[in-house]
C-alpha cells in the first residue's frame, strides 16, 4: 500500500490485491497504466 500512496499522482493507477485465505495465498499487484498491460 505504500507505493500506492507513493504513486498516486500517476494516471491510470490500479491496485489489485487477492482476497483468498491463508498465509501465503494474498498477492497484490500495482499498476500505473493497466492499459498497457493488459
């Protein structure tokens, strides 16, 4: 969540996060023009 903060100013900002249990089940991935990605 930090760098979401840090990065916040950047168009096109996305933050997914996983919402599945468990300890190493949570990811997330941050993404300042999730355009280009996809």
């Amino acid at each position: 969540m930090d760098a979401a903060e840090r990065l916040r100013d950047l168009p096109g900002l996305a933050l997914l996060e996983s919402a599945r249990p468990g300890r190493n089940a949570r990811w997330s991935y941050l993404a300042a023009d999730p355009v280009a990605v996809l």
